[in-house]
C-alpha cells in the first residue's frame, strides 16, 4: 500500500484539486461558524481547531457533489468513507492549554505530538488501548498555507506494527493495555526513524499507512500568510476486517 516508507505522497491531480476547492468553500463556513468553535473543537490556546467529522462529505468521500478521486485510488481497497475531518492548525501552535501538564506540551512541541491514531488514552491513568482500526489515513490539504505541516517518521510503521502485534498476541485485540509497549516503540522510532514533513498544496495528496508515527509540526514564529491557518482535510475509514485485518495491514 504504502512501500516501505510507510507513506506515500501524490503529486498534483485535477479530480483531487476539485475535491480541495469544494472542501475549502465548505471548511471556511464551518472555521467561521460560532458554534463550531467552542472548547470541543479549538484546543492548545485556539491554536488547533481540531474539527473530527466536520466536513460534510458523503460515504463515497463526495462533497458539494464532487467525487473523491485522485492517485492513491490503486493502493487502496473501495471502502465506505467516514465524514472527512478539518484539521485547521492556526498561527502559534501549539500554546498550552490550562489544564495540559509541561510534558505533554513539550512533547507537542518536540515531537510533534506524534501518535498512531487510533490508539486511545481511557480512564484516570489514561491507558492506552487499540479501539479504532483504520485501513489507511489520507490527507488532502485544502489551502496554500504549508506552516505546521503534517510530519511522518519514515518506514515507522515496521517498528509501530511489530511492537503492538507481540503486546496484543493472541488477546482480545481491545482489552489488551498497550501503553508500554507503545511508549517503547516511539522511543526506537525517534532514536532510528527520519522525520519527515509532508508539505503539501492543493491538489496533492499524501497516502499514510494506519501503524506510521505521524504528528504536527510547530508553527514557529513567522505569521500566517492567510490569516486563516493551514487546512487538511483528514479521511479514515475502516478495516473491513476490524482489528484482525488493521493488525496484518501490509
């Protein structure tokens, strides 16, 4: 899907710059509705508007009635698509948050924040365990802004994969507590990975397989050229095969 590097990057498409001009009309709505932008959605200082199924797009990726197309189409199975997330990175970011302790927010801040999705913090101790079991990430960024961009540690998802698969064994893939496990294989990622950053414009796209070790790069302090921050639309659909098939993505 994805090669060894664990993603893929697309080069300008017309049928994914349509996509993009559709999407960015309808993100510009939502970044502006009041509704929209209370605690739940703008997070770390107002930097981050974070805005999970936010995008009106269909089950076929479609919005605004234009379909979604594009290049990453043969590495990847037809499956029924989710409401695309907005991810909207703003001017500053990340500031901290009141109630975020200092090593969370340096981690933002160094590390980009980098996670594998899907892998949820719960209860008091804020364990993680694997609950949503993505068949690909797709990114499709909607404006010209590249600041804060989306970085990926190259060929990380061997290391992420592994790891998890000997942590969950033969167990109940949801119940097992990974945290540790994962803690560990991040460590040997930024000790052996690359980082790199995706910078990308409309029209292009980037192809991420669901184990890479991605996050958010620190805006720095140059202003925002726009005034409107650096939009991404976000799409992750399922495993038809639920978690036995998210463990042996290939």
């Amino acid at each position: 899907m994805t090669g060894a590097d664990g993603f893929r990057v697309f080069d300008h498409d017309p049928r994914t710059a349509a996509w993009a001009q559709a999407a960015l009309g309808e993100a510009r709505k939502i970044a502006a509705d009041p509704k929209m932008r209370g605690p739940d959605n703008l997070r770390h200082g107002q930097t981050w508007f974070v805005g999970v199924d936010a995008l009106a797009s269909g089950h076929d990726g479609s919005i605004a009635g234009v379909p979604l197309a594009g290049p990453w189409k043969p590495f990847v199975a037809e499956l029924p698509q989710h409401k695309a997330q907005l991810s909207i990175i703003y001017a500053g970011y990340p500031k901290q948050d009141a109630d975020e302790s200092d090593a969370n927010h340096r981690y933002r801040r160094t590390r980009a924040a980098a996670h594998v999705d899907g892998l949820l913090p719960m209860g008091k101790l804020r364990r993680r365990f694997a609950l949503e079991y993505h068949a690909y990430i797709l990114s499709l960024p909607l404006n010209d802004v590249t600041h804060s961009p989306t970085v990926v540690w190259r060929g990380s998802q061997q290391i992420m994969q592994a790891a998890l698969r000997r942590a969950i064994g033969e167990g109940p893939v949801a119940q097992v507590d990974i945290t540790d496990a994962y803690q560990a294989a991040r460590r040997e990622v930024f000790e052996t990975c690359e980082q790199v950053p995706l910078l990308l414009k409309p029209g292009q796209s980037a192809l991420l397989h669901p184990f890479v070790l991605h996050g958010t790069q620190a805006w720095g302090d140059d202003p925002d050229p726009t005034g409107e921050g650096r939009m991404i639309a976000f799409l992750r659909p399922e495993c038809a095969g639920g978690a036995t098939e998210w463990l042996a993505t290939p």
